[in-house]
C-alpha cells in the first residue's frame, strides 16, 4: 500500500471506532471524530498531512 491509502484506512478506522465507543461509552468519543474529520479538512486545503510525512519516514512508498 502507498502511504495515501494507509492514511485513509486509518482515519476510516478511527471514524468507525470512535462512532462505536461513543454508541458504547460516552459521547465524548465524537470528539475524536471531529478530530480526525479536521485534520482530513486541514490536509485537503493544505496538501500537507503529519501522518502521511511520518509514513515516508519510515520508508511507505508515497505517490499515486
């Protein structure tokens, strides 16, 4: 996988797993949520992702 498509999986994760443990704990965990939806906001606008930079760092091959 190149280092894009992690970045998404991940972040799809921890949508899904923040919904669920706010179903399940509080609903605090929807802050979490937000969290992650700003940052993809953020790193559309921006073209600048942390996540995507500490990846390439650790040798995920970037590109398309």
């Amino acid at each position: 996988m190149k280092s894009w498509q992690i970045v998404h999986v991940v972040a799809g994760a921890f949508i899904l797993a923040s919904l669920m443990l706010s179903q399940l704990h509080s609903p605090w965990w929807l802050a979490f949520t937000a969290f992650v939806g700003l940052n993809l906001l953020q790193a559309g606008f921006s073209k600048w992702c942390l996540m995507e930079t500490l990846l390439r760092r650790f040798g995920v091959q970037g590109g398309c």
